[in-house]
C-alpha cells in the first residue's frame, strides 16, 4: 500500500496598495528540495529510499564540495559524538546500554548526478567539529565539475536507514511503532560570507550532538512511502 505524503514550506505575505488590499502568497527561495521514494520494512527496523535532491546556488560563491547529514550513525557506535556527550550529561554512555540490533545507522549505496558522473567513491566522512574518528554524522562529496553561483544540481541518492530503539525522538517500540526522523541523507546550509556575521563563506554542518537541534534550508518535501497495510502513517 503506498501513502503519498507531501509537505512544502510556504511563506506567505500580505500586500497593500492604494487600490487594492490583498493578501498574495508567495513561495521562500527554494535552496534544497527533496523527492523521497522510500518503503519500510517493520521485521528489519529499516527504511529503504531513492532520493533525488535539487539545491541551489544561491551565494556569489563557486561550490566544489557538498557536505550532508547523515544523523542516524549518531547511533551507530557508542564512540559517536552523540553518545560520548550523553555521558557528560547523564553520567554514563547511553551507546553502551543498547545491544548491537537496538543500534542505528544510515548507509549510502550510491550517489550520483543525475545525468552526469557517480560520486559514490567521493564520499568522506568528516568530524568538523571535534575530529572524533568513530563519528560518521557528517560526510563531504568532493564535485567533478563546481557549481557556479545561480546554478542547480540534482543528485539521486540510494540509501539503507536502519532505526534503533527509539531514542532522540527517533527508533521504535514494541516493534510495532516507528518514529522516523532525520532518517535520509540531508544537506548543510551553504552560508555565503555576512550571513549569521560569518567572516567568509562556508558550510554550516555540524555533526549530531547530544544537546542541539536541526537547521536546514527551505525546500519542497515530495516522499511516497510504502509500509504494511495495517499501518497508519502521519507527517
């Protein structure tokens, strides 16, 4: 059974003139837009997905490098970034309390620019933030050919999301219940220099700490999704 759930970021604003008074909506500047193919497999705490992600330039820079998210390795290992901080706040690592199958973690099958070259073997996993080897919560791809300033890039994605159990509002329980969140490849924030009082421009892409939260740029969200016909979805 599959179940089309759509979500798009809209702003909105209200316009006034001498003759006329109407309220006319507008769309934000669409820097990443995602189209999700995905299908979950209960027995196996996976999600399976084909994504196709369009970002835009939207800087005066010249990118040659995209840096993404990959949040669920924040539970792959209990040397992840993630866990080892859950110990200062906690008093113990939370890593070390989950078995092997309660884990989670997000592979990356394939890359490739639609209609150009694979990137798959430029994949990198990178710490800029504390250069802790076993976190694997951010990678880079090194690009074949830059992306000028105004330009698009689309890219197709194949990835493997397997959940643990739930915890930092993602996983499941009782086998039966899945909460997914932060479970497919997401890309950074391109900050062009002036923006947030930023010296010179760059990526904004932490990896996934205990205490913080997500920032991302608007985009359009399209993702069909294919569960059991027993479940019930909601967005």
């Amino acid at each position: 059974m599959k179940k089309l759930l759509t979500a798009v970021v809209l702003a909105a604003t209200a316009l006034t003139t001498a003759a006329q008074d109407a309220f006319q909506p507008f769309m934000t500047t669409q820097v990443a837009s995602y189209n999700i193919e995905a299908k979950l497999d209960p027995d196996a705490k996976m999600v399976s997905g084909l994504e196709t992600l369009t970002w835009k330039n939207t800087s005066s820079d010249t990118i040659s490098e995209l840096m993404f998210h990959a949040y669920l390795n924040a539970f792959k290992n209990s040397g992840s970034t993630y866990f080892k901080e859950s110990a200062f706040n906690t008093g113990y690592n939370i890593g070390n309390y989950l078995s092997e199958s309660e884990m989670g973690y997000i592979d990356i099958n394939r890359m490739v620019i639609v209609d150009g070259e694979p990137l798959t073997q430029d994949i990198k996993y990178v710490q800029p933030d504390d250069g802790n080897a076993e976190d694997q919560t951010v990678f880079s791809v090194k690009l074949p050919k830059s992306i000028m300033p105004g330009e698009e890039i689309k890219i197709q994605i194949t990835f493997l999301s397997k959940l643990p159990k739930i915890i930092a509002r993602t996983g499941y329980e009782r086998g039966d219940y899945f909460m997914v969140a932060q479970w497919f490849p997401k890309i950074g924030v391109y900050e062009p220099k002036g923006m947030r009082q930023r010296a010179k421009g760059g990526w904004n892409c932490h990896q996934f700490h205990y205490n913080s939260e997500f920032y991302a740029d608007f985009g359009t969200y399209d993702v069909a999704i294919t569960v059991p016909e027993k479940y019930k979805v909601g967005a």
